[in-house]
C-alpha cells in the first residue's frame, strides 16, 4: 500500500512544474449541485466562451460534485443541465486565484412535464465512478425488461449470478444495498423493477458498507418528483419449451400530499419454473469402484409466488422526515422434484427413482422506521433507523423412493416436515459531518440480535397402510442465537489540490451460540471481534485522465442455513447437510485503475483466508454423498478489465473485457490438486433506436472456463434480444423479449476430492420468450418520498 502512495505522490509532483507555468487565468474549477432538499444531482457541466458561447470543455456529474481542470482561460460562462433541474448558469472572472471553488451550488427543480421533454440522444448503460465502481441505466434499457431484481442482475456488467449467488468478477460475493441502506435477497426480491433507476456496483466499498459481502450493489429507484398520484401496472407472460409457461402481475404507485407522501406495490407470480441437475460420482479404484448417474429434476409450481409493500412518510421541513414501511412476500411453492439414481458398484447394480411432492410455504415480514435529518448547512447528515424481520416457513414434503437392487425390487415412503423461524432486530446511526466542501467525516453504529429455530422430522413408512415411523438420524432440531455489533469511522479531503483520499476502519464484535441435536446433541458458541481498515484513493490528472487505487478488507459469514446440519433429502444416498464448524471467510483486496475519456482501465488482486466453498463429501455409508458447504485454507486471484462506452443518437454501447486468475488451495478435505488457468469475460449491450417507430437491444456476455487448482467450471454464455415500442404518448409499452436464445447459461464443471471424481452440469429456466405490456397513470406534478430503510447483513444470511 506504501508503494501505491508514492506512486501517486510521485505522479502528483510531476504534474506541479506543468500547472505552475499556466498563470495570469482560471486553471481548475469545481463545486457542488445540490437541490432544496439539499440532495446532490446528477448532470453536466459545460464551460462556454463568454464573447461567442462556443463549448470549451465539458463533464458529466453523478453525485453533484464536478471538477474542470486546464481551462486556461481569464472568463467563463459554467452551464449547468440535467432533466432533474432547470438550466443553471454563472460567469466566472479571473480575480488572481487559478484554482476556484464555486461552493454549494443550489438549482431549482425543472418544472417541464415529462411529455414536454424530447430526448435528443441515447442514454449512456454505463458511468464510472473515481472510486472504481460503475453505475448502469436501467430505466429504458433491456434490463428493465427483466421480471425480478434477480434476473435484472444477471444482466448487469461485471456481475454473475448463479446458484443462488450474486458475484462481481474479481471480487467473489456481493451485498444488496436499496437506495444506500442495506437489504436482504427476500427483500430485494419484492422491489417492483419497474421502479429502479440505476444499478450502482461498488467494488471497493468503504467503511460505511457492512464488511459482509466481498462488493456492494445498491439498487437506486427513480426519483419521483412530482405531487398527486402516480403508477404504473405491468402484465408480464413468459413461455418456455424447457419449463412451461409463467405470469407476473405487478402494480406500483406514489402518492404525495403536502408533507404526506405514500408508496405502495404489490406483485404476483403464477405458473412454473424448472431446474434440471446432472451429477456423476466415481471411484475408479477397482478395490473399491463405483459409478453413480444422478439425475435431479425441480418442476417447481409457482401456487402464489407474491409481493407487497406499503410505505409512509411525513416530511417536517425541507432538512428532516421520519418514515414507515411494512414489506413482506409469500412463497407457496408446489410441484414435485424427480430423483433418479443409477449406482454401479463391484457387487451390485441400483437404480433408485424418488419421486418429491412438494408443500412449501414461506412468509416473511419487515417492519422499518427511520429518521433523517440535514443538520446544518453544509449539508452533514443524521440516520437514525431500526427493523423487525420475521421468516417464518413449513415444510410438508411427501416421498415416494423405489429402488431396484440386483433384480429385487425396494419400495418406502417418508415424510419431512419442517418448520422454520427466523427473527432479526437491527438498530442503526449513521452521522456524516461535512467539515468543508472536500472535507467530511463518517461515523456510525450498529447492533443487530438474531435468534434461528428449525424443527425437522423426517418419517418412513415402507408402505402407504403402515404407519409412519420417525427416523432419527434424519431428524434434527435446530437453535442459533447471533449478535453483532459495529462501529466505523470514514475519513475523506484532498491532499493539495488533486489528491482525493479517503481512509477508515469498520470494528465488528460477533458472538454467537448453537445448539443442534444432529449426529448427537451438539453444542457450539464463540466471540471474536474484527477490525476491517479500508484505504481509497484517486487522482484527476485532468478532465480525460483520472487514477485511482484501493484497499479494502471484508469478512462473509456463513448462511445460516448452511450451518443447519438439518437434511433435505434426495435419495437414500444423497442429502444436503449444514455444516455447524464452517468458518467465516475473511478477503483483502488491491485494487489499481485509470480512467481515460471513455475507457476505464482496471487490475487488482484479492487474497481470502477460509474462502467458503462447496463439495460433495462422502457419508458413513460406502455409496452416500453429503453435499455441504466447506472452508478451504486460501484462495489467489489477480484481475484485469478495461470497457468502453460510446453514444450516438440511435446506437449505445456498453463493452467490457476481463481476465482473471483464480488458484485455490486445500489441506483437509483431500481436493486432488489440477491445472490454474485464466478465465476470460467478454460483455456487450446495444440500443439502437429508430425514432417514433421503435427500438431495439441485444444483450449477450460469455464467461469462459475457469481452472482454480481445485476445480474445473465450464464456459456459459447467453445471448437476449428485445423490441419496444411505446403507444398513447408513452403511457403504455409493449416490449417481446427473446432471453438467452441458444440456451448456453448453465453451471457445469468438475472435481475430484478423495477418491471420487464428481462431474455435475445444472441447467436453468433461462431460455424463454416474453411478452410485456406496462401502462403509466397518474396526474403527479411534484412528489417527495424519500424513501430509506434499514436492514443488515444478518437478513441477507436467511436464505
């Protein structure tokens, strides 16, 4: 890290000779757009002659502050627009001082009616930030097509998700923020996507962010500013030769009346989905062969997949409000989950069929208040925010298993009955004091309680007129109790008149306390506390050229889940199992960057300790297979990425190149050790637009094959294409999506661990055609919802 401090210093005092000899004129200028809310906004700058209003330079903006080097000039007129406020202007005069700061700069919002704005040119996907993150357009964009926040992930630059995970390559696991504050998958699963704005991937967050999660992606809605009421209601079919056909229904407004202001939304989901495992387990030892064909078909049945939420707040003047929220979604899950097992041993020859029918239910509940207020007029802030989530959720499976054993027919039943509770209280201060314009200090703190009870029993009958009898090994009872507490401390000015740091350090204490009565009544309890220091920095060389530099420390607990050694069952041979001695897994992270015009230039290199990861073990008996999660003893990687954005008025394009290197090792489990190799990632998204008639996108990446030492993962790739057209002066759209035409995204690779060599390819309800319609309603002017929550890490460990 000292070495990159003083390449930056080293860059910086090269620079001083060439600003010294541009005297007598303006050479640097800079400030800060913020609204009556004292909001920060996002536009362009432009700096035009005062005799002929000829441009000399210009920028954009994205959290209201600008900067304008080597202007070189004695006088000019500053510009400022965006369709978030009207047109600004100031002239500017030399007055001895070469480098000026105009300060808080307030604008007033734009009062034109949407219909009354005409766009001219395309929206840019994607902007880049100093710091190394991006932020991705969504509104008007084929990621708005998207029918869930998690396929609309999917579809963003530089993210991956897939089994369950959500990842920035070069990073590994990411934390799901909503407008700043942080939230749980089931959360982010009921955000209607036709409120979102901008995807915002941070990949080294600071010490504000939880040090949960190796990266951060904030999902940022529209920013409704208009009075009266607004809506929009979307019907959504989705057709699939490999899963069936789908509904979403969804439905949002905003309503706002004086100091008022409402939110509400609510969604529905009918129809089905599909997820479809091939596994090969062998042992090619002939004292001990074996050779096992697994087949796992998930025909899920969407009974009364919903969504809904309902939010109000009162605004006691333009600096404060305090807000209410209540969220939740039900998930009734129906259909059935078909084992076939085909097991080759040097005495005998099975084959097993189990056939799931499936009754799971799930609600979840949120509750939020929160309090923010701008206490001074420098704009320093204060949160104050706490939350009650509830998880509640049953299982009531029945299992048909038939087994065919060297000629001999087999036959039982069994039932799983489960229930699940889940309850987590946060509380949460955040307080940003800003000391200058470049100068603030962040500080905060958190306290979150977490209490998890599961219940299974597992009954087996060997036909359907016996009773049903409870298996013990099978069955478990399940008890966790979790706290956490944190504080940080942000520090971030400019070191001369170029260098822009930012330091600080996140302390988080963790107890926790487990109790289950699997393999025997077990108990386990630790405390240990961390402190994650993070150091940013980033220099614009000039208006085209920017650097930047990072390091960033994170730690990712274990899923609660997959430390309930609680069985879900799919053959007599195979379960997947909690693991109660996994540990968390703790990264470092360095990360160097160059932004130049519209390219961005990045390589980095991240180092884990018990990096968490995932494998078929085998169990007590010869031919069974536990899957769980595991804690391997380190993991390398080393990244590098350039993109490049360009706009034309009816063709936008997002393009990205990365490669990284991944080496992995292990000591416990008896991974046997194979090639490293880099993996590649192309990314490209394109709208062309024919005005007044219609407009078209294609979205396609590839992910190559991946070669870490201890795995081998296989390319996927996919490729979507959209056509939209808008009817009724743009209050209702039609959109026909074609999602991953040659059906290429899937998750397949190989390993060997012990003795066996495991082979697996999954394949998802990814290949599908969709029809959308969404109309626009209301009479808004002007609105106000501001709208924060507050949720921690501990939520987004539920799953």
């Amino acid at each position: 890290m000292r070495i990159l401090i003083l390449v930056f210093i080293y860059v910086y005092c090269l620079l001083i000779p060439s600003i010294t000899v541009k005297a007598q004129s303006i050479q640097f200028l800079s400030g800060k757009v913020v609204n009556q809310n004292n909001e920060p906004m996002m536009g362009n700058i432009s700096l035009l002659s005062v005799r002929d209003s000829t441009l000399i330079k210009q920028n954009d903006f994205l959290d209201g502050v600008f900067q304008l080097s080597d202007i070189n000039q004695k006088e000019v007129l500053v510009k400022l627009t965006s369709v978030e406020f009207a047109d600004t202007f100031q002239r500017i005069i030399y007055d001895g001082k070469e480098n000026i700061n105009l300060g808080t700069i307030l604008v007033n919002a734009n009062n034109n009616q949407l219909n009354e704005v005409v766009i001219k040119n395309q929206t840019s996907l994607l902007k880049h930030g100093s710091n190394g993150s991006i932020e991705v357009s969504v509104a008007n964009t084929l990621l708005s097509t998207s029918s869930s926040v998690n396929e609309l992930l999917g579809r963003v630059p530089n993210v991956v998700v897939s089994e369950g995970q959500i990842s920035v390559l070069g990073k590994g696991e990411a934390i799901i923020y909503l407008n700043g504050i942080l939230i749980s998958n089931e959360r982010f699963a009921a955000i209607p996507v036709s409120q979102i704005a901008k995807i915002e991937v941070i990949s080294n967050p600071s010490a504000k962010y939880d040090a949960e999660g190796k990266a951060v992606i904030n999902i940022i809605t529209k920013r409704n500013i208009e009075s009266g009421i607004m809506g929009t209601a979307s019907q959504q079919i989705t057709v699939s030769e490999f899963a069936g056909t789908s509904t979403n229904t969804l439905f949002d407004f905003n309503y706002n009346k004086g100091k008022f202001s409402v939110i509400g939304n609510y969604g529905l989901q009918l129809g089905k989905s599909r997820e479809l495992l091939y596994t090969t387990r062998t042992r090619p030892n002939p004292t001990e062969f074996m050779k096992s064909e697994l087949t796992t078909d998930w025909r899920r049945k969407f009974d009364n997949f919903s969504n809904f939420g309902f939010g109000l707040q009162y605004t006691f003047s333009e600096s404060n409000y305090v807000s209410f929220e209540y969220s939740g979604n039900v998930d009734d899950l129906g259909g059935v989950v078909e084992n076939r097992n085909s097991i080759l041993t040097n005495t005998s020859d099975s084959f097993y069929t189990t056939d799931v029918d499936r009754n799971d239910v799930r609600l979840n509940q949120f509750v939020n208040l929160n309090y923010n207020s701008i206490t001074d007029s420098k704009g320093s802030s204060l949160f104050i925010g706490m939350q009650f989530s509830n998880y509640n959720g049953f299982t009531r499976d029945f299992i048909d298993e038939n087994g065919l054993v060297n000629s001999f027919t087999t036959e039982r039943y069994l039932k799983n009955n489960a229930d699940n509770a889940i309850n987590i209280i946060n509380t949460q201060a955040d307080y940003t004091k800003k000391i200058s314009e470049n100068t603030k200090l962040e500080t905060g703190a958190k306290l979150s309680y977490a209490t998890i009870k599961t219940s299974s029993d597992f009954l087996i009958a060997d036909d359907k007129e016996s009773e049903f009898e409870l298996n013990e090994a099978l069955s478990s009872d399940f008890k966790y109790k979790e706290k956490i507490g944190a504080v940080y401390i942000n520090y971030s000015s400019i070191l001369g008149e170029k260098l822009n740091f930012s330091l600080g350090a996140r302390g988080e204490w963790t107890s926790y306390e487990l109790n289950t009565t699997a393999n025997g009544n077990q108990k386990f309890n630790k405390s240990y506390t961390d402190i994650f220091p993070n150091v940013l920095l980033n220099m614009p060389v000039s208006d085209e050229f920017k650097l930047h530099a990072s390091y960033v420390s994170r730690i990712t607990r274990p899923r609660y889940q997959a430390l309930n050694p609680y069985v879900i069952y799919q053959d007599p041979f195979t379960t997947i199992e909690g693991n109660p001695n996994l540990r968390p897994e703790k990264v470092y992270a360095f990360e160097i960057g160059a932004l130049y015009k519209k390219y961005d230039f990045k390589i980095g290199y991240t180092y884990k300790v018990d990096p968490i990861s995932g494998a078929a073990l085998r169990g007590v008996n010869p031919n069974s297979y536990i899957l769980r999660s595991i804690n391997l003893d380190k993991e390398n990687n080393y990244f590098a990425s350039v993109s490049r954005s360009l706009s034309t008025k009816w063709w936008s394009s997002t393009n990205i190149i990365s490669m990284s290197y991944t080496k992995s090792v292990d000591n416990t489990y008896s991974f046997v050790m194979g090639a490293t190799k880099p993996q590649i990632y192309l990314y490209t998204n394109n709208t062309f637009t024919i005005p007044d008639v219609f407009k078209i996108q294609l979205l396609a990446w590839y992910l190559g094959n991946k070669s870490y030492g201890l795995r081998d993962e296989n390319s996927r790739s996919t490729v979507t294409l959209g056509i939209e057209r808008s009817f009724l002066n743009n209050a209702l759209k039609l959109n026909f999506s074609a999602n991953d035409i040659f059906h290429r995204f899937n998750a397949s690779g190989n390993y060997t661990v012990g003795q066996t060599e495991i082979y697996y390819h999954r394949t998802y309800t990814t290949n599908y055609f969709k029809l959308i319609a969404t109309y626009s309603f209301g009479n808004s002017k002007k609105t106000d919802y501001k709208k924060k929550e507050l949720e921690q890490t501990e939520n987004s460990r539920a799953r």
